[in-house]
C-alpha cells in the first residue's frame, strides 16, 4: 500500500481552510442579525446600520448554503 502523502496533506489544508471560511461567514452572519437599532448621536434611529447590518447577514448566510450545496455537488456527482 502506497499513501501519497503530498495528496493527503492538500486535502487536510483546503478542508482547513474551507472550514474556518465557512465558520468565519456564518458567524458574520450571526452577528449582523444580532445588530440591533440604536439611537444615533443626534437623537434619530440608527435603521440604516442595522439595514445594512441585516443584508450583509443575509449574504454571509447565503454564501454558507451555495458552499453547502457545491459540497454535496461534488460528492454525488
């Protein structure tokens, strides 16, 4: 039996990196839908953070589940 351990170890680094990337978006998601409105300096609400806020979770979450889905791509097919 013969590993070829050069293989193995490009493996082992994308699967790495590809799961702390995968951690880091869907934590930036968590964070972005946990944002809530606060009142600005000036007394006015501060929506258009929290809008911005909420779609770039969105986006995070939604890079998370087209990962997800080209994993499961790869494999059956």
């Amino acid at each position: 039996m013969n590993i070829d351990w050069a293989a193995l170890g490009t493996v082992f680094g994308v699967s790495l990196v590809t799961t702390v990337a995968l951690v880091g978006l869907f934590t930036l998601g968590i964070v972005g839908l946990s944002k809530q409105p606060e009142t600005a300096a000036g007394g006015g609400p501060a929506g258009g953070s929290v809008l911005l806020a909420r779609a770039g979770a969105y986006v995070c979450f939604g890079l998370c589940a087209a990962a997800v889905a080209y994993g499961i791509y790869l494999i059956v097919a």
